[in-house]
C-alpha cells in the first residue's frame, strides 16, 4: 500500500468525537446487523464510513499453494469480488446519507492487513463484529480480534448480534490501581463519556475496589475526579467491592448494558502491553458490544511493518 501515512498517537474517540469510521466487514458475520449499528453512529456523529473486507482465508491458501503461478491472478480476482460486494453495501449507506468509500485486499493475517488499512486511513474509530460461534450465544472473540485489541493504533469497538435499545445503555469500567494506568482510566471516560453524549445517553461507571484503607480511599478520590471532569454523577458511579474479575461480570450482567467502553492493555514491567486480565474476563462473559480504548501515547508495533 502506498501513501501510507507515518505513525501517530492513537486518534480514537478518547480525543475527538468519531468523524470517520473504518467497517471491518466479513461475509461470516451478521452484516445487516452490522451496517445497521454502524449507520447509526455515522448519523449521530456526522461521520464518514469505509467499508473494508480482506479476504484472509483465501491469501491465506494462496500462500501455501505449491504452484504459485497464476497467484497474482487469483488475488486479483479475489479484490475484485470483494469490491463487487462492498458495493451493495454502499449503496445501502448511501441511501441513508453517509458519504461511504470502500476497499479490500487479499492479505493473511486478518489484523495486519487491517491495523495496516488504519495505519493508511487514520480512521477515528475501527468497528469489527466478534466471532460468533453459532447465532445462539454471544460472540467469542478470535485469535484476530485478540490480536487487534492488541495492535489497533485508533479506538476499536467489537460489536455482537445484540441490537441497541433507543438510546443505548453505555458504561465504563474503569481502573484507578495503579499510577500508570491514570491515562488508561482517564481516555476510557473521555471515549464513553463522547459516545454517550452523541446518543443523549446516560453514562453509568463501574470500578472494582480490591482493597481498604489509606491506598483504597486515595483510589475513589481518584476516581471521584476522573468521573467529575466527565460530568458523570455519584449516583451513576459505581464501586463495587472484591476482585474486580468477579465483581464486574455478575454486576454488569444484571445491569444488560448495550455497550461497555474499557481499556483494551495491561502493563507489564518488562514493557509489553498485553490484553488485559479483566477485559478478557469480560469480553467471555458478556452478551453486549465492548469499545477498547489505548491511551493517547499508544503505538501499534505494526507501525513498521511493510505495507
């Protein structure tokens, strides 16, 4: 891919309200129930959309076919298909008044094909439906949706079959125990707080209190600041006491919530940044769609790679 741009800090919706949205789009998933919640979010903002489908699984054989002529040809073929179906697509957001491009390729794996489309078009906000396993339960995210919760330079939400209630129902979890996730906590409030704002929406926050005393009450004064600077009530926030990957499933469980904006890393001291504990836990145990969030200085380290 050429013209791509050089790396940037993370532009997701922690820092500005979406005003161009990336579609990930994948013929296994519910499409209709996915344009119909990306629609939604492109009207509410005034947002530019770009559907995207990479034909994965076929880069994938190509690349393990043992003759190798005629690729060049076949992934040719397979762009074009793509493109020929995005363009129904189009026309579908095009008639609900969205200015709408599309784009493909025929690239392996799924998530660097796609972190390196939003390395080129720098969108606001990524959007990929979750792995379903059947159209009984909630999605189960893949070894791609894992791997973009990693890699995604901009904010992405990971949305289910579930449809939105009119308003949605928005919350952030939030964590306020260490220092160094001060950014984290503070970019999960400002994107939840944007999002809900866009919908005339309430906006509910939820922390996990581990522990007591002195560290604990420095904690929810902490806390208490962060949800104040967003304009969100003690009565709409939310502490609940016990380990968080516990307290959180059941609490969030009960509240059915439409969507849940958290953050998407952990820290670890050896400077790697892997999915966290408590967002995995979350992201297995609920049947509503999750926005994660990266702080502002975040980089994804497919920033080198070759496009």
């Amino acid at each position: 891919m050429s013209g791509r741009r050089p790396p940037e800090p993370n532009r997701g919706i922690a820092v500005n309200s979406p005003k161009s949205i990336l579609l990930v789009v994948e013929r296994s998933a519910d499409v209709p129930a996915l344009m119909s919640k990306v629609l939604v979010l492109a009207r509410g903002f005034g947002a530019s959309v770009e559907l995207f489908l990479c034909d994965s699984e076929q880069a994938y054989v190509l690349a393990h076919t043992y003759d190798q002529r005629g690729i060049s040809a076949a992934r040719a073929a397979s762009t074009a298909a793509a493109l020929h179906y995005l363009g129904g697509l189009r026309e579908l957001a095009a008639g609900a008044g969205i200015e709408t491009a599309i784009d493909a390729q025929c690239e392996s794996p799924l998530y660097e094909s796609v972190v390196r489309k939003v390395l080129h078009s720098a969108p606001d906000m990524v959007i990929k439906a979750i792995a379903a396993e059947d159209a009984r339960k909630h999605g189960t995210p893949d070894p791609n949706d894992w791997q973009l919760m990693r890699t995604c330079p901009s904010t992405l939400m990971l949305t289910g079959r579930r449809a939105w209630r009119t308003p949605p129902c928005f919350a952030a979890a939030v964590d306020v125990s260490e220092e160094e996730t001060a950014d984290v906590a503070g970019s999960v409030l400002a994107a939840a707080a944007l999002l809900a704002r866009g919908f005339g929406a309430d906006l509910h926050v939820v922390y996990g209190e581990r522990g007591s005393g002195a560290q604990s009450a420095a904690r929810r004064e902490q806390l208490r600041r962060l949800c104040e600077a967003a304009d969100i009530t003690p009565a709409r926030t939310h502490i609940l006491s016990g380990e968080p990957e516990r307290t959180l499933p059941l609490f969030l469980t009960d509240q059915t919530f439409d969507v849940l904006v958290l953050g998407a890393l952990a820290h670890r001291a050896d400077g790697t940044t892997p999915v966290g504990t408590l967002t995995s836990t979350l992201l297995d145990a609920l049947d509503c769609d999750f926005v994660l969030v990266k702080p502002p200085s975040y980089r994804s380290p497919i920033d080198t790679a070759a496009a």
